[in-house]
C-alpha cells in the first residue's frame, strides 16, 4: 500500500519467481510498469550459480517457464533470465555485470547474515568486449530498453 501510494516503484527480483508451492507475484506476468525488475540483487546469488542452489521442484517450474530443459546449459539459462527481465513490463531494468558475465558465484557481492569476504567483488578491464556489449545491445533494443530506437527490425 505504501509503495501504491508513494508513486515510487516497487522492486521485482527474477529470482524470486519460481516457487513450486504457490504462484508468485514475482513472476513477470504479474509486473506492474511503476517498479525496477533485476535479475537478482546484491544479496543474491549470481544468476549463474541462481539454479545450482533452487530446490529441484523450484527449478522445474523455472524450467517449464523458460521452455527449457534440464539440459540447458547454465550460460543459456542465465541469458534466458536476463531476457524474461528485460522482456517484461517494468519501466527500470538492472541487470548485474556478474549476470551478463555469466560469473559463478565467487563473484556475488554480499551473503547476507556473514563476516567477510563481502562487497570486494571488482571488475577487471576489458571483459565487456565488443561481442559482449553487441549481444547486450542488441537484447535492449529487441525489447524496446534503447532509447529512441524501434524493436521491430531485430524482431523481423
């Protein structure tokens, strides 16, 4: 109710929408255009290492989601997750640099509820090459996240 009030966005976490128990508001069918869709956040697991640690029920459902199988290589899944934000209503989407890297989780930023070790995560020079910030380009602008530029003539 506070955020619905405010007018300031609500937050959705990608990785928060698989829970074979129940259907989740995190979904991103369930988006309202007034929040910010991540991925995942700094508390989070790297979206990489994200289905290693789901629960093999949770990760079916991911699975059936996604069109996947269990097959699918980690590197696609992580990519199909950056997709299911980008692709969603949300006007803001974040996505961490550790998730377009595909990096394990030795590159999370913080365990919460731990001593050390936490917010020591840096990023070397030159790892966003050019084929990387293509493919990053291109999947803004499929789903209409590159200002001034139309969707529709990667879509076609």
């Amino acid at each position: 109710k506070l955020v619905k009030d405010s007018g300031f966005p609500g937050m959705k976490v990608v990785q928060f929408a698989f829970d074979s128990r129940e259907d989740s508001d995190y979904l991103p069918y369930h988006y309202d255009r007034n929040s910010v869709v991540y991925t995942g956040t700094h508390d989070n697991a790297t979206t990489y290492s994200f289905f290693d640690e789901l629960k093999k029920e949770d990760k079916d459902v991911a699975l059936r989601y996604m069109n996947r199988s269990r097959f699918t290589s980690k590197k696609k899944l992580t990519w199909d997750l950056i997709a299911l934000a980008m692709g969603s209503v949300s006007d803001l989407c974040i996505i961490p640099a550790q998730d377009y890297l595909c990096l394990p989780n030795s590159a999370r930023i913080n365990t919460p509820s731990t001593l050390g070790g936490n917010w020591k995560w840096r990023m070397a020079g030159g790892v966003f090459d050019d084929k990387l910030c293509e493919k990053i380009r291109k999947m803004t602008k499929l789903y209409g996240r590159l200002k001034g530029q139309s969707a529709s003539a990667d879509i076609h």
